[in-house]
C-alpha cells in the first residue's frame, strides 16, 4: 500500500513500515507522525500491514515476511521499520533476502519471543480463543489487544485467523546473515524485555533504550520517532 501523500526524492529508497499486533498502517504509523516526517525527508513511504490486519486482513495465512518481500523485490532495495511482530517480520525478511534490504529500524522486538518460543502457534493459542470469544475477560493483555484493534478497525477473528497460522520465524543464526545497517529500540518498562541479544548478533547494529517506555507505547513516543528517521535518512 503506497502512501499517496508520500514525496520522493531521486535514489531515496522507499521505507517500508510494518505494524504490530493490532493495529495497522493508519493507527499506528500515520496517526503517530511517522508518515508526514519520512514525507518531509522526501522518501517514499510503503505501508505493509501484518497478515489479517488492515489490507491484509484477507492474508491472514501468509508470513509477514513474505509481505515485506513482494515489495520489496518490486522495488531492488528498500529500508524497513517493524515493531514488536512486524520488527520480528522485518528481521526475517532482511535475514533471507539480505541484499534487498539498507536500512532497516526493530522496534520492540524482545529477546524473549525469540528465546521463549512466544511466537508459536501453540503458544498463541490462549490469544486466539480469546480473540474469538466475546465473553468478558479479566486478562490484561487480552483487554488491552482487544482496545488496540477496535482503535484500528481490524477484525479479531482475522487476528486470531494469522496468530493460529504456522509461521517461519528468524533464528539467531538468521540475524547474523543481515547485512543491513540496523537500529534496535526498546524500552526500559517493556513487559516483554529487551532486545539486547537481537542488538548484539545483528553485525551492523545500534541500540536505543527509551527510558521507561513500555511496549505499546513505543512507536509513539517522540524520541523513538527521531532516531528512527534520522538513522533510516543518514543523518544520525
């Protein structure tokens, strides 16, 4: 989904931006500045929405990853920002097909989903009924996710279609084979961790701790905003 609005300017590689669980391109990205200030540097922005999310929903049984790619072949290079399961889309994405990718920011994406298996989908399974429930829940993950995908207008039984979905997922082995010059943010009050294993293997990697930010707060948080697009542009 290329963002009309977007200018460009000769040689600038297209950004591509991949959201999280819940949201979309819209709430996530637009909404929080990132569209306008990538705008403003003349990049062309890609928006590429997680599988049964936003324009995704119909592709709730695809890899993220492979979302990521079929744009970014169309293009020969591109630079990419992912948070939380889009980070972890865009690391599997820049490990496979390391050439097509320049620059590439990971936003929350937390040791522990890698190391802890939290990505399977068996591990996933208690997200999905309940996703598929309207009963009331006394979960605050659940009441939290459910806030986050009304907010955006996504469908939960699409959701919980791509959360029960067998999926590829980077190793550490795979980070090593990235090319791409990263960045890595966390914060120091996310539930889930760090990322400080993810920063460490990646070869060309910098790391950026946001004090007291929490996961979902992250992509919008005006510090996380700057050095992303500073670091995406060259200009950090």
């Amino acid at each position: 989904m290329s963002d009309p609005s977007s200018a460009s300017t000769a040689g600038d590689r297209p950004v591509i931006l991949m959201n999280g669980m819940g949201s979309n391109f819209e709430s996530q990205w637009r909404r929080n500045g990132w569209v306008d200030k990538l705008a403003a540097a003349g990049r062309i922005v890609i928006g590429v929405d997680l599988p049964g999310h936003g324009t995704s929903k119909d592709a709730a049984g695809r890899d993220a990853a492979d979302l990521i790619l079929d744009e970014a072949v169309k293009h020969g290079s591109v630079d990419a920002v992912g948070f939380s399961a889009g980070a972890w889309a865009v690391l599997l994405a820049a490990s496979e097909q390391p050439d097509l990718f320049g620059r590439i920011v990971v936003l929350a994406a937390a040791d522990a989903v890698l190391t802890g298996g939290l990505y399977t989908a068996a591990m996933n399974q208690p997200l999905v009924d309940s996703l598929r429930s309207a009963e009331p829940t006394d979960n605050p993950m659940v009441t939290l996710l459910r806030g986050v995908i009304a907010d955006a207008g996504n469908d939960p039984e699409s959701i919980a279609d791509y959360l029960a979905s067998s999926k590829r997922f980077v190793s550490v082995e795979g980070l090593r084979l990235i090319t791409a010059d990263a960045l890595v943010i966390d914060g120091s009050a996310d539930g889930a961790g760090q990322s400080d294993l993810v920063a460490k293997t990646i070869p060309n990697a910098a790391h950026v701790t946001l004090d007291g930010a929490d996961h979902f707060e992250i992509p919008g948080i005006e510090q996380a905003l700057k050095a992303a697009t500073s670091f995406i542009n060259g200009t950090a």
